[in-house]
C-alpha cells in the first residue's frame, strides 16, 4: 500500500509538473509576441517601428489611425493614467510651420531653451520635430483644430514629428504626457521616427 501511494503521489506531482512547464511555456511564448515590435505604414511607401514596450491601445479619436501608452522607465500599473503618455499616428494637411505653431501654442510657462525644432532629411522624407514643454493645453473632444472642452495639463511634453512625403502629404506622431515620460522615452521616440528609412 505504501509503495502505490508512493507511485500514485509521484505519477500526480508528474502530472503537475508537466501543467506548469506547459503553462510557463504558452506564458514565455505569449510574452514573446506581445513583445515584438508593431510596423506602422506611412501612405504604403515606408514603415514606422513602433518600440515593443509602447502598447497599442484603441484610438481615441475616428482621425487617429494608431495609438499608443508609453509608460516612464519604472514599472506603473497599466491602470495608472497619470504617468501615461499617448503616442498618436495620423495622416493630416495643412502647412507644417502652420502645424508647428499650432503645437507651440498649445502650450506655456515653459522654458524658451526647451521649446526646440528641428528639420531632417531621411531618404525621401523631411522631418520636422519638435519638442515642447510646460503647460500643456488638452482638447477633450472635437477635432484637433476646433470644438471640444480645454483641459490644463501642468507639467507636460509633446515630441511631435510631421514626416512630409516628396508629393507633400503629411503625416504626425505625436507623444504627449508628463514631462518626466516624455523625457526618457525620447531616444526611443527619435529612433523610432529615424525607423522610416531603414
């Protein structure tokens, strides 16, 4: 009797066992995907890498094509908003240094040194981005250029790039949020523009 519940303990913790390395196994497997990097399409001529740790989310907005929460370089609960910054892709119009002053005005009290622009040349694209800081001026609601309730966000950054295509069209990216979010995920938001002429 002693020697079958010996077998029979054995033959259960086997059984065990093997549930948990399956489990471990599809977890592995399954972090390995969401891991990946997503592509996104510019105008089906380029892609855009988007990082692995910004999460897609579902957009906020009908004109948004993408969008993403990017968290600071800590670990924050994926309820925590706070901290959160939104990384947004879009086609849209318009004339860029009309844009870039429409970004620029959406916020003050920041530092004139921190409110920066800059142009590049990627293959066939021009860039231009810009990064911006202080009190950030949210619309909640209605589109980008009118209509909508004004939230005051203190203590806000915007990274904001307008890719321009040889014919003209445009397309933004933009990351807003907390100052500090912004900041150290700004590497990553540099890279991942530079992504489009790999």
């Amino acid at each position: 009797m002693a020697i079958r519940s010996i077998k029979s303990w054995l033959l259960a913790f086997s059984v065990a066992l093997g549930g948990c390395l399956l489990f471990a196994a599809a977890a592995f497997a399954e972090d390995a995907s969401a891991a990946k990097p997503t592509k996104v399409s510019v105008f089906g001529e380029a892609e855009i890498i988007v990082p692995a740790e910004f999460k897609s989310t579902p957009a906020k907005s009908r004109i948004i094509e993408h969008e993403f929460a990017v968290k600071p370089n800590r670990d924050v609960a994926d309820s925590d908003e706070s901290l959160t910054a939104r990384l947004t892709f879009m086609a849209a119009g318009g004339d860029v240094d009309a844009n870039l002053e429409r970004w620029k005005g959406q916020f003050s009290g920041g530092a004139a040194e921190d409110q920066k622009v800059e142009a590049m040349n990627l293959g066939k694209w021009q860039v231009h981005v810009a990064e911006l800081s202080g009190q950030f001026q949210e619309r909640m609601g209605g589109g980008p250029f009118s209509g909508g309730k004004v939230v005051e966000r203190t203590n806000h950054a915007m990274l904001g790039a307008i890719v321009v295509h040889p014919d003209g069209k445009k397309y933004f990216v933009k990351m807003v949020g907390p100052a500090e979010t912004i900041k150290q995920n700004r590497d990553a938001f540099i890279a991942m523009i530079k992504s489009i002429h790999k």
